[in-house]
C-alpha cells in the first residue's frame, strides 16, 4: 500500500550499489567542479547523483539504459538552454524547458526522469550556468553522462548478475530474440 518494495534484496547487492554509486558520483563531481565551479555544479550533480541511483541501484531497469541516460540529459540539456536563451519570463522558461524535455524524450524513446532536472538546471542554475550557454550541453552533461555510463559499464562488468546496459545480461538470448525496430512509424511519421 506504501509503494514499499516487496522484491528481495541482498546485502551484497546494497554494498554494491553504495559503492557504485560513490565511484560515478566522485567522478561527475570532480568533472562539474571543473567546469562550472561550486555554485552551479550543485544542480548539475543532483540530476546525475539522480541518474546514478538509477544506473546503480537499477542497472537494468528501462530508465537505466545508455540511450535513456545520454539522450535523456542531452536532450534536456539542449531544450534547457534554448528555453533560458528564448523565453524571457524565468518561471515560464523553467516550466516549458520540463515539459518540453518530458515530451521529446517520450518521443525519442529516452525517458529518464533526471533529464527533466538537467532541464531545469539550464534555466535557473545561476549566471555560470547561463554563461556556458550551449557549452553547458557539451561540458559538463556531456562529459557527465559519458562518464556515468563508462563508470556504470566498467563497474557493473565484473558481477554477472548486474551487467549494464542490460543487453549484456541478455546476450545469450538475444541470438533467438527477433529484432523489432526501436521507433515505430507511427512515431516516425
């Protein structure tokens, strides 16, 4: 009734996850630091610390996987900046910069609930933020969320049980698994 999950988890699985998550936080965050400075590294790394409990604590969940993670932020990023650049009410610009993210990542297939936070972070992350510009896409999401994803494939690889992405967990079926297009055409049209 809580939303208390009920699917058990092992211990060992929590470490992992813990130490998962430190290893591609620490890394993000000496990147952001570099970057964008104190002040503004702060949202940037809220929305990957969100993405690292994803990408560690549910490596092959939906929302977990490459494309969610890269094109989620990316994405976001880039409608993040636009919106901040074209709309000059700040409320309506942090409004539209979310919305918008959320719908082209369901149509791009890319939901990642953090991107809507990298969004948002273009818009009211402050003047070193908006000094970037469109550099802010490229450095520090970019550069953050390939290093998530490196982090996140280098760290996972050693226990079979949690490979990521979750094709690698699923590699000895995929020889009998039939290939469906990624984007129907409904989609496309």
């Amino acid at each position: 009734m809580l939303g208390i999950e009920l699917s058990p988890v092992t211990h060992a699985e929590r470490i992992v996850s813990t130490i998962g998550g430190f290893l591609g936080i620490s890394a993000i965050l000496v990147i952001s630091l570099y970057f964008v400075g104190n002040a503004a590294s702060t949202l940037i790394v809220a929305s990957m610390g969100a993405s690292a409990v994803l990408v560690f604590a549910v490596p092959h969940g939906p929302l977990s996987q490459i494309w969610p993670v890269f094109g989620g932020h990316l994405l976001s990023a880039l409608i993040g900046v636009s919106c901040y650049q074209l709309v000059p009410d700040a409320v309506i610009a942090a409004a539209l910069a979310v919305s918008l993210a959320i719908g082209v990542m369901h149509y791009l297939r890319c939901i990642h609930p953090p991107g809507g936070a990298t969004a948002l972070s273009a818009v009211v992350g402050g003047q070193q933020v908006h000094e970037l510009g469109y550099q802010f896409v490229l450095t520090p999401v970019l550069l953050n969320a390939l290093v998530i994803i490196i982090v996140a494939v280098a760290f996972n690889y050693p226990f079979s049980w949690r490979r990521y992405p979750a094709v690698l967990k699923k590699q000895k079926m995929r020889d009998t698994t039939p290939l469906t297009p990624s984007i129907a055409h409904e989609d496309l049209v």
